[in-house]
C-alpha cells in the first residue's frame, strides 16, 4: 500500500518554496508518483539525486545558482519527499529504486543531462547515466561510491547500517545534523523530517542501507559491477567533487577518480568544512564549482 504525506506538511519549510511537479514512473511491475522540482531553463540541463535519508530539500541551497544556468531537475525518490511511499520494507530494493531512476529520465525525455548525484542517488544515478550515456553529458558524483560487494566498508558505515537495522523509527533530523559539520537549526531539522508524520512513512528510509551491496551474492551487486565496467570505459567529462570530512563515503572517492577515465582531468578538489551532506554544509560553494565544471567542458 502507497502512502502520501499530506501537502500541509511542506508549507513554510526553511529556505524551501520550491512547487512540486508529478510523474508516474515504473517501480518493478507497478507505477508509483513521483514528486520533482523544475526550476530554470536553457541549454543545460542538471538532474540532481539524493540519497539516504533525505529528499530534495537537500539541493535548496544549489537551485537557485544551478538555476541561472540551466534547467535543474530534482527528483523525490520513492519513499522519501513528497513522492509515495510503501508501507512494507520489502518494497524497496535496488531493483525498484534503479527502476524508478530510470523511468524517471526516459518520462520526462532527459537529454544532454549533468548527472550531480550523492549517497544513494549517487549509486543509482551513475547506473542509469552507463546504461544511457546518450542522455548524460557529464557525471559529477559526490560523497558516494559504487559498493559491489567485493570490497569492505568503512567501520562508520557499519555502525550506521547497524543503527538503522536495529530501529523501529529513525530520528531523522538528528541523522541529518550528524553527517553534517554545522549545526543545523530545530528548523532545518524539521525540513528534513516534514516528509514522514510517522514511523509508518519510514519504510524506504530504514530499508536502503540494508540494500548497499556487502557481498556479491547481495541483490544489486552484479548491476554495481556491471556499472563499474561500463563506466571504465566512460569518455566524457567527470568531475568527482567530495567533502573533506566524511567517513562513510570519503574512501570511495579515489575509487571513483581512478575508476572514470576522465576524471583525472578535472581539478582534485575537496569542499572545505563539509560533512556527508556537504549540500546541505556547502550548498552554494558545491554549486558554484559545479558551474564552473560545465563552463570549462
């Protein structure tokens, strides 16, 4: 069974009056709404992908600079935002989300795409851009990585897997705040928690880090290594652009330069004073860099 958060709950948020636009995108065998913002115009176009367990609130701070240059698309996965969500864990798998990811592009005819994508939406995005590289342009993945099982995990990330295997419900303001090197506000905490009333509307966020392929017998681990090899052979520009301090994804990121051959020709940058969520601690700097990308290739 879907669930839709009432609208009532993303009024007046924090730095965040973005409308919300609609699309019914595959997810297995079934369609579920999926909620986007749609700002901007012009010959770019950026999609930019969140991951666990925010939405697109996160990239309130970068629409507006990504704006003055181009189309900027930000999708709700399913589960988390304003799109549905199931009530039964097991309706999110890899599966299901790289579906929905997928669907999503083709619906609304993504083409020329600057793929910007972190966490979850960084696993799934980069899936999706090597199996259509003729709708991407450019790939920016920041504080992710590509797990397929044959490799370990950092002990922060297993404490957090750990966290969240144990729970009923997730305090998700508060795991927000902590993968962030500022402080967040009661506000900006409420930003992140005005998807979910109550732990019923949690499934999707206490799902996904159960999914990260840890083995590679794992559900998901053979399309993560396909996409590895996929993306050895990428020939368009790549710009890896990750925080300074974050210990769940911050190993990933020499996997990824060394993994994308043109990665190496972007600047070796790591955004200064920034955490897991480094748009939510560096918004505006993460956007200006990534202009900066796109005007130099």
């Amino acid at each position: 069974m879907a669930l839709r958060t009432p609208d009532d709950r993303f009024e007046n948020l924090q730095g965040y009056g973005y409308d919300a636009e609609y699309v019914d995108v595959e997810t297995g065998e079934e369609k579920t709404r999926v909620a986007y913002v749609d700002e901007g115009d012009g010959d770019e176009t950026f999609l930019c992908l969140h991951g666990e367990p925010t939405w697109s609130y996160l990239y309130r701070k970068m629409v507006p600079t990504l704006a003055e240059k181009g189309r900027v698309v930000v999708p709700d996965l399913p589960g988390f935002g304003r799109s549905d969500k199931f009530e039964d864990e097991e309706e999110y798998t890899f599966a299901s989300e790289y579906d929905a990811v997928g669907s999503f592009v083709h619906e609304l005819d993504l083409t020329d795409v600057t793929l910007v994508c972190q966490d979850w939406g960084g696993i799934l995005g980069l899936s999706v851009a090597a199996r259509n590289p003729e709708r991407f342009a450019r790939l920016v993945p920041m504080n992710t990585g590509l797990q397929d099982g044959s490799a370990g995990m950092p002990d922060e990330w297993k404490q957090f897997r750990d966290f969240v295997a144990g729970a009923d419900e997730l305090p998700l303001g508060f795991m927000v705040d902590a993968g962030c090197v500022s402080d967040l506000s009661d506000e900006v905490k409420a930003g992140y928690e005005a998807p979910f009333p109550d732990a019923s509307y949690q499934a999707g966020a206490l799902a996904l880090p159960l999914r990260v392929p840890t083995s590679t017998d794992d559900p998901g681990a053979d399309e993560v290594a396909e996409t590895r090899e996929l993306l050895s052979d990428w020939d368009k520009p790549a710009f890896v652009l990750f925080s300074d301090s974050d210990p769940i994804t911050g190993p990933a990121r020499d996997d990824l330069r060394a993994l994308i051959p043109t990665a190496d020709e972007q600047p070796d940058i790591r955004v200064e004073n920034a955490g897991h969520f480094l748009q939510e601690d560096a918004g505006e700097r993460v956007a200006q860099h990534i202009v900066e990308f796109v005007e130099r290739t």
